[in-house]
C-alpha cells in the first residue's frame, strides 16, 4: 500500500475525523468493495438465512458473533445448519435481489481510469457470481467463501480463512497484499463488522451502517456514504 500522508488530510467535523482527499490518480489505486449491504441494496446472506431456515438456532449464533463470542466462521458454519433451500430455491430467490443503481456508474468509471477494482466478502463467490451476472455485471474479482449445495443442503468452504485469527471467514484484510494490488493505494468501501479490520488497513474509507459507527467510536478517520452515489461524487470530484 502507499504511503497516505501526502494524499489525505485529517480534520474534526461533527466530532469525529474525516479521511479528505486532496487528490487522486485512480491509476494508481486498487478499490475493494464489500458485497452484501455494499453493493446490494441489502444482507443477501442474511436474508437466504432468515427465509430458509427451518428454525431458530441462528439467531442466537448471530448474536454471539455480533457480541464478539465467535467469529464469523463459526456463525455462519452453525447457521448453514438452520438452512434448507434447494438450488432452484436459492436462485429464485437471487433473481429478488437488487444493487444500488449506482454501482454501475462507479464501476464504469473506475474501469475507464484503469483502477484496480475487487469484491471482498464474507457471503460465497455463487451467490455473488449469480447476482451480478444477473444484472450484467462482469469481469470483477470477486474473494469470497465457496458453497456446496447437495440435498436442500448449503455447505460453507472457506478457502481465505486466516487461520491464526478466528474472527473472520474470509480474511478480508490479507488480500491487500495479492501481487496484483502491490504499491497501489487502497480504497475500501464497506458497512459492516467483516469490514471492520479491512477498512483500519486501507489508505481511504468508506463507511456506511455499523462500520461508520465502530470506526466513529474508535476515532478512526473515514468517510460516511449512505449509498454510492456518494462515492462516486466523491471519488470524481478527487480527479478533476
């Protein structure tokens, strides 16, 4: 990652800092963008658990993640077990789901600029594959979790666990470092607690959700967005 001292600048507003860019050369940098919440217009994840269970035992494994008692591993290894969906169900369910209209202007306009660009979550590369195809979305890289579907049955493998750390499913924050990303600088833009640790490594982030709030509670300089349009804006503006 490169060095942000020269590219952002620190100031007090409402209380909190805000990241500010005083110029950008997309060229030169990489944007990591989380899918669920992010991307879409909400939890794919949660909402194929919520309809597809066929009881109550992931809430409270949803809460113990949420208190920091088990990583998002466990949860969702624990939760899966709640879930009986068919793929044909699954997929029905996918073709419901929409994406902020915004991203496909932001996505053109990283591309044009020959910006580095990747989908970083914690759901499954399936899920996120079939959504995008679906809206015509193509050619982005996507780390995620894989999924096995066999019998009405969804089983999680996690090819990005950071097994040092149990907190997340996919260490979101190591593929900062792929060869592909190297000396760029580095762009997240998030809104939840599997962005928590990715959005303290990155040169610039975007916050919306609980991941505005935890890094607001922690002093941590960011940028709020509601949706991205925002960013966009803000992303354009920084290169004129």
């Amino acid at each position: 990652m490169k060095d942000n001292s020269a590219i952002l600048e620190k100031e007090e507003k409402t209380g909190h800092p805000e990241a500010r860019i005083k110029k950008l050369k997309l060229a030169d940098c990489v944007v990591f963008f989380d899918f669920d919440n992010t991307i879409t217009t909400f939890d794919v994840l949660d909402g194929i658990i919520k309809r597809f269970a066929s009881d109550r035992n992931w809430v409270k494994l949803e809460e113990d993640w949420r208190s920091g008692k088990i990583g998002s591993r466990q949860c969702l290894n624990g939760q899966l077990k709640s879930v009986k969906v068919t793929k044909k169900e699954l997929l029905n369910y996918l073709d419901t789901v929409n994406i902020d209209k915004s991203f496909y202007k932001l996505l053109n306009f990283l591309k044009t600029n020959r910006t580095e660009i990747a989908i970083l979550s914690d759901s499954f590369a399936f899920v996120i594959n079939y959504i995008l195809k679906k809206h015509n979305i193509r050619h982005v890289k996507i780390y995620a979790n894989h999924l096995h579907i066999s019998h009405g049955r969804l089983r999680a493998i996690f090819p990005y666990v950071n097994k040092s750390c149990a907190k997340c499913a996919n260490c979101k924050t190591s593929h900062f470092s792929d060869n592909a990303f190297s000396g760029k600088f580095s762009i997240y833009i998030g809104d939840g607690l599997s962005d928590l640790c990715p959005s303290q490594q990155a040169n610039l982030t975007f916050a919306k959700a609980t991941l505005l709030e935890r890094l607001r509670h922690k002093n941590k300089p960011c940028i709020g967005f509601k949706h991205l349009e925002d960013v966009y804006n803000y992303i354009k503006e920084a290169t004129q």
